[in-house]
C-alpha cells in the first residue's frame, strides 16, 4: 500500500519540487517571469533570496525567490 502511495502522489510531487526550485535558481537578469499571483514581469536584478521585478508601467517590485512561478519562454 504504502508502494502505491509513493510511487502515485509522493515520487511526482518531489520531481515537481525539485524542476521549481531549479527553475528558480537559474533565474537571469532579463527574465520575463510570471509570479504565483500571476503578474507577468521582467526581472531587473537578483538576490540570494529576492528577485526585484520590472512591470509593463516600470513599477519595480521585490518579491521572494519562491513567489515566481514560471518563466515565459519568448514565443
């Protein structure tokens, strides 16, 4: 039972945490990111644990490294 468990719900949660928190280190200067909230952006500069973000307006805003959820690929 515990097989079943593992191999269902735990093993793909991991590769998924693992493909995120890669993703997130290999974040670049130049970017363009969209956060958990959904704010599509532009990285401006990065931190150990911050990234400051460049919107459409260039408002800046500094948001954890954990809160970007993906990065948009140039279509």
């Amino acid at each position: 039972m515990f097989a079943i468990f593992y191999f269902l719900l735990i093993r793909p949660q991991q590769k998924r945490q693992k493909a995120v928190q890669q993703m997130q280190s290999e974040l670049k200067k130049g970017d363009k990111v969209i956060t958990i909230g959904g704010m599509h952006a532009l990285v401006e500069a990065i931190d150990e644990g911050t990234v400051i973000v460049k919107t459409t307006d260039g408002s800046k805003m500094v948001f954890d490294r954990a809160a970007i959820r993906e990065i948009r690929s140039e279509a």
